[in-house]
C-alpha cells in the first residue's frame, strides 16, 4: 500500500508539474474570447515571484502527501497489532 502511495504521489507530482509549465504558455497566447488578460498573473510573471508562489503551493502539496504517507504507515502498525 505504502508504494502505491509514493507511486501515484509521484505521478499526480510530474502531472501537476506539467500543467505549471503549460499555463505560463497559455496566459500570452490567450483567444481573444477570452477577455482581457490577468494583470496579477502577469505582474507576478514579470516580478519573477510567480516561482515564489510555485514554490510555496508545491512545499504544502509535499507537506499533505508526506503527512498522508505517515498517517498510512501508522494506521498500518495499528492494524498489524490489532491481530
């Protein structure tokens, strides 16, 4: 169980990864249907702090997965003493 955990964390991790890189793409190419662009986004861009913004969501998601990871190994030890 405890590998499953690590493989599809690790798969979400590189999926979610690939969808960062994308939306920087996207936010100049945008359709014109779309309206006018995000100033936010762009200025973060500009400034170099949307790495920072990056860099903090990715630090809770690792955080959530490695807290989830613990849990399942106690819960494991619960059950293995349980028997």
């Amino acid at each position: 169980m405890h590998k499953k955990v690590q493989f599809w964390s690790l798969v979400v991790l590189l999926g979610l990864m690939g969808l960062v890189g994308r939306a920087q793409d996207s936010a100049a190419g945008r359709p014109a249907e779309m309206g006018r662009p995000v100033e936010m986004a762009d200025r973060l861009r500009a400034d170099g702090k949307i790495y920072v913004v990056i860099a903090v969501l990715v630090t809770i998601f690792i955080g959530i997965i490695a807290y989830v990871i613990r849990l399942d190994r106690k819960i494991s030890r619960l059950e293995k003493g349980s028997k």
